[in-house]
C-alpha cells in the first residue's frame, strides 16, 4: 500500500514524515539548503494492523506541482498537510484537485504546526478545511491535528495521526498480484557493482527475480538481477509496493525517469488514446488546436484534445480523442491530469477508456463513463473483420485477466480461436461464405464443390480464418452447407448437367470406353466433340463460347464422370472406363507372380499395350498398390484378399 502527502510549500510534510517513519526524505543537498522538497521522497511507515506502507513524500512548490503529480500517481491514500498558522492555501488547493483527478478516495488531513496556534484558531481552521474538503472523496477524512516540533514520542499529537492512518489503511482493498505487471520509473542510478538500478511503484501485478521485463516505449529487454523492497531484499515485488529492481543487460541511460517496466507482451507505448476529461470551473476552453500537459505518474507530454462536436468546456465531462506528442504506456481505467503551460495551472482530468486506438483519427466514444462490456462491444464493432486479439484486451479494458471471461460474456461479441469479434460481422461472414459457395456452383455448376482456399477468396478475403471457419461450422451444424473432403457446398447439392452436357458426357463416356486400353486425352476429346462440332455448324458440345470453355466443360464432365464412377483418371490428359482399368488389373494379377520383378517389355506384353500408354499405366497401378517398382522393374504386391 502506499501513502502520498500533499499540501503547499513549508507546511511541515517532510517533517512531519520524519516524525511518522523517522526518515528524512530531503537527502538531496540543495533540499536541505533550502528546506523545501524538491524530488520525491520515500519512507516506510509501519501502521498496526496493516503492515508496512510505502510513503511518497512530494513537493508543495508551485514549480515542482509536475513532481507531485508523478507522486501522488499510483497512491493508495493521502495524508494531506495543512499548517494550521495559515490554512488552506493555493498549492493545498490544487493538490486536493490532483487528488480528485488522480482518484484518491482516502486519506487523512493533519493540522500541522499545531503548537503555533491557540484552540480557538486551531478549530476555525478545521472548519475551513471541512468545508475546502466538501463535494470532494475526502470530504469525510479524519482531520488530525499535530505538530512535529514539540510533545514526547516525536511530536504531539503524532501516535493520533498514526492511528488515523492506520483505521483508513484497514478499509481499502488490498491490490491483486495476479495481473499484468507495470511500473512507471521515478529514479533511475548505476550502484557500483551492480549496475543500473530503478526505483517505483509497482502499479499491477508481481515481478520476481530473473524475470525478464520490456522498458517502454523504447522497446529493449532487461532481465531482474535483483530485487528490494523497503530496503529489504526480496523474491518478487508486487502492486502497491515500493520497488528497487536491479536490471541486467541494460545501462542507466535505457530507463530514464518516465518510462515503464512491463512484462508481458499486451503492453505498447501509443501517441493517441480515447479518454474521457473533466475541467475545472475556472479552466479556459479547450479547442482541438489547444496544446495542453498531459500527465500520467511519471511521464508527461504535451497533448491535444479532439471532442465530437467541438470545445471541451470549464465544468464538464466529455469523451475525447487525445492526441500525444510522445508515446505513453497507458491502460484503460489509468487517469491522468492537464495542466496549462502558460500560465502554468492544473486544469482538469481524465480517466483513459481506450489506450490503444487502431487510428490516429479514431472517433471519441459516443458517452463518458461507458463499461468495460460496452466499450468491448464498441472496439469488437470498431475492428470488424479484424477482430480483436483476446491477449489485448486486459490493457484496452482495463481489467484484470481473470475477469475477461465475464467482460466478455456481458458483451456483444464472440470469442473465434484467439480473436473477439463483433456479433454483425460474424453474422457477416457467414452470408458472405454462403454467397461465395452459391457463386462457385453457378459458375462451376459440374463440380461437387468449392475448396475452402476459394470459399475464403470468394468471401471477400475475410480474415482472420477463424470467421471462415465458424461460418462452416454454423452452417454445417443448420444444414445449410455440407463439406466433405475439402469440398464445401449447399446442402444436398448435387451436379446438374444441362440437357446438353448430359449429351457431350455420354458422347465422351462412349468415346473413353471404346478406346479401351488406347483411350482419347482429354485434348484429343475436346478437338473431337467440341471444336468438330463447331466446324460441322453441330451444337454437341453444349458449351457456348469460345474454344476454352468448351474443353472447360468436357473437363468438368470427365471429371463428373469419375465421381459417379464410370471412368479413371490415370494420368493428368487421359482417363480409362471403369471396366478397363479392372481387366488391365486383372490381367497383371493373372500373369504376375508375387515377389518376382517384371520388365516394362514383359509388363507391355501382359497389358497388350503401346509403351506411350504403358508407363503411365504402371505409374498409375504403381500408385494404387498393385505394383511396386524396384529399378525398371515392377514387383505384384501380394494382398491378402
């Protein structure tokens, strides 16, 4: 868990985390010149009943607000510090507004200095403070007043403020280790020996050691050399803690202050996210040419924001696109605040409903404060036949892995292999096969059916293949389509040949049949009963057109025939009748004994044929098992039957 102070400049924060941890958390010199912060700092706190807390102490200049808000990102609670001799102040006002914007709903107020001031001021300031707090999340946080100078045990008033922290603590949720680990870097030095070494919140999940972690956005690897935690040395980090990780393979220069630790590959850096952003009262209109500081934990860059319609107004909540200078790591759910350059002011806040947009000119989401099922069926619509790997959806909704299954039972999609889809366009793709296969069949109205290579051609090229394949299998399963062997076709589609082509195919069946064992080719068929034809002024053919759609149709037919079983093709150009093919076998069968090899002249002999047809017939018997060839010659392969 871990504890940010906020408060303006000089009201006792370091001070006070001192009296709390007995840590100094000013250890850069010019902080201790000048006694104000200007770095963060980190302390552990021990609060009974909790365990140890990390504790970031932050800047309250105005010129260190950027500081702050890398602070107070990732924090569990806030210990808001107001000295009681002076109240609230500007800086104690934009920290409480960074607060809201960063969604910290806990926290404890402590009245510092209280021993400058008397009871009767100190109670007129916690009135003010009650009522700078109200409509706020910490309008009900515990105001405690303490001083850190004077009492015994460290400082009056300060087992109350410890106590207080300690009752809070209790009531917010641990964070669960089983998600995707992430953590943004705040400090980054080389240790002598080691090498380089980072420091940050572990924002989600657990890191262990020798585990290998991405550096985003720069893309290079890193391998945990080791770990500590609260200056402990540890086996794994996890959510909410405070880390020091010991990186391997990489130099100082690789992970400056900004960058995030991820290790799993859903993660990527993007320059333009959908967010939904909040302004302030006082803040200025904010246009599409507006430029704007984004800040998120630790990283900021400069930003646009894009609204339907126009204008981002002061006191409103809009779904925006917003468009980065610099590449981010962001999540959904991740929030972020918006500060102007000149004058330098806070102005607002967002919360990120999608990170990873898949255009630059991606349109805002039709509503703020959409869910996580919504906005899933709303990137599912976005991606169409794309679709939307399953992988990238615990960064894109910003849920855990765990509840993905739920997120996507709530939604409008299907889940096809890896990928999520939108209702429509799987319902899409299924008449778009269907009307690929319908115009297979028209256009080859002789075949059984289309491959699946050609469905998912015809079908407009749908990808991923896991559309394809789910239109098969709900078609299959209605009796719409049938497949068989790699055929896809209607259900119950049966080859109608045409009155004509029932003719040229009995013309042809006649024709394989009386060349017995000297069969036509397929060339010599088509010169006979398709071009002759023409020349004698006949119709036999059937086929129209010109002369390659009639050796189409007397290849389609042939082919026709060899299903329905009449004829074999037993080289690519020729085929044999049915009754030929068995007397040929029946002849090698008669004359070869098992075992003994047979030379193709003896073979010729057998099977009374021409060496043009001889060999391809070998090769054909060869391929059907009847014979095996060793050398030049072939072996009969006895079978028992």
């Amino acid at each position: 868990m871990i504890l940010g102070t906020a408060g303006h400049i000089d009201h006792g924060k370091t001070a006070l985390v001192k009296a709390l941890t007995g840590v100094d958390t000013d250890r850069l010199p010019e902080e201790r010149r000048r006694g104000i912060t200007i770095e963060l700092g980190f302390a552990p706190l021990m609060l009974e009943g909790v365990g140890t807390v990390g504790v970031v102490d932050v800047p309250g200049h105005e010129a260190f607000v950027r500081t702050m808000v890398a602070g107070a990102a990732g924090i569990d609670m806030a210990l808001v510090v107001i000295a009681a001799d002076e109240g609230v102040m500007p800086q104690t006002r934009e920290h409480l507004a960074i607060l809201e914007f960063l969604g910290v709903r806990r926290g404890v107020v402590a009245l510092s200095k209280r021993d400058l001031v008397d009871a009767e001021w100190l109670e007129l300031v916690r009135e003010d403070v009650r009522g700078s707090l109200a409509g706020t999340a910490l309008a009900a946080a515990p105001i405690v007043a303490v001083s850190a100078a004077t009492g015994r045990g460290g400082g009056e008033g300060i087992d109350d403020l410890r106590d207080a922290l300690a009752k809070v603590a209790a009531t917010i949720p641990g964070r669960c280790s089983d998600d995707l680990f992430r953590l943004q870097v705040d400090r980054a030095f080389t240790v002598a020996g080691a090498g380089t070494v980072v420091t940050g919140t572990v924002w989600s999940g657990e890191v262990r050691r020798d585990a290998v972690v991405r550096v985003l956005p720069s893309d290079v690897t890193a391998r945990v050399r080791g770990l500590q935690s609260h200056g402990s040395t540890v086996e794994a980090v996890a959510a909410g803690s405070r880390a020091a990780i010991n990186l391997g393979g990489i130099e100082r220069g690789d992970t400056p202050r900004g960058v995030t630790l991820v290790a799993d590959a859903a993660w990527a850096p993007s320059t333009v996210l959908r967010a939904d952003v909040t302004l302030m009262r006082n803040a200025p209109t904010l246009s599409s040419r507006t430029r704007v500081r984004l800040h998120h934990g630790t990283s900021d860059t400069a930003a646009r924001l894009v609204a339907i319609g126009g204008s981002v107004a002061a006191e409103s909540t809009r779904p925006v696109r917003v468009i980065l200078d610099d590449p981010l790591t962001m999540r959904a759910g991740d929030r972020f605040v918006l500060r102007t350059a000149q004058p330098v002011a806070t102005i607002g806040g967002g919360v990120v409903s999608d990170p990873a947009p898949p255009s630059r000119r991606a349109r805002p989401w039709p509503a703020a404060g959409l869910s996580a099922p919504d906005r899933l069926s709303l990137i599912a619509l976005e991606a169409g036949r794309r679709g939307v790997p399953r992988g990238s959806l615990s960064v894109r909704l910003g849920v855990a892995p765990r509840e993905i299954d739920a997120v996507v039972a709530s939604a409008a999609v299907e889940v096809l292999g890896d990928r999520v889809f939108d209702r429509g366009a799987a319902a899409q793709a299924r008449d778009r096969v269907l009307e690929a296969v319908d115009a297979y069949h028209a256009e080859h109205p002789l075949e059984e059916g289309a491959s699946i290579q050609s469905v998912r051609t015809g079908a407009g090229g749908v990808s991923p293949s896991a559309l394809v394949e789910d239109a098969l299998k709900r078609l299959v399963a209605d009796q719409t389509l049938d497949v068989d062997m790699g055929l896809v076709r209607r259900h119950a589609w049966a080859p109608r040949p045409s009155p004509a082509q029932q003719q040229l195919l009995t013309a042809l069946e006649h024709a394989v049949q009386a060349g017995g064992r000297e069969p036509p080719s397929v060339s010599e068929l088509t010169r006979a009963h398709i071009n002759g034809s023409r020349r004698e002024g006949g119709g036999g053919g059937g086929g129209g057109g010109g002369e390659g759609e009639g050796e189409g149709d007397v290849a389609s037919l042939l082919r026709l025939s060899e299903r329905r079983g009449r004829i074999v093709r037993v080289e690519s150009d020729r085929y044999y009748s049915t009754q030929t093919v068995a007397e040929l076998e029946s002849a090698l069968r008669v004359a070869m004994k098992p075992g003994q090899p047979y030379a193709p002249s003896e073979l010729r002999d057998i099977l009374a044929v021409s060496r043009k047809y001889l060999i391809p017939l070998l090769e054909f018997f060869d391929r059907q098992g009847v014979t095996e060839r060793r050398g030049d010659a072939r072996v009969f392969m006895h079978d028992e039957a």
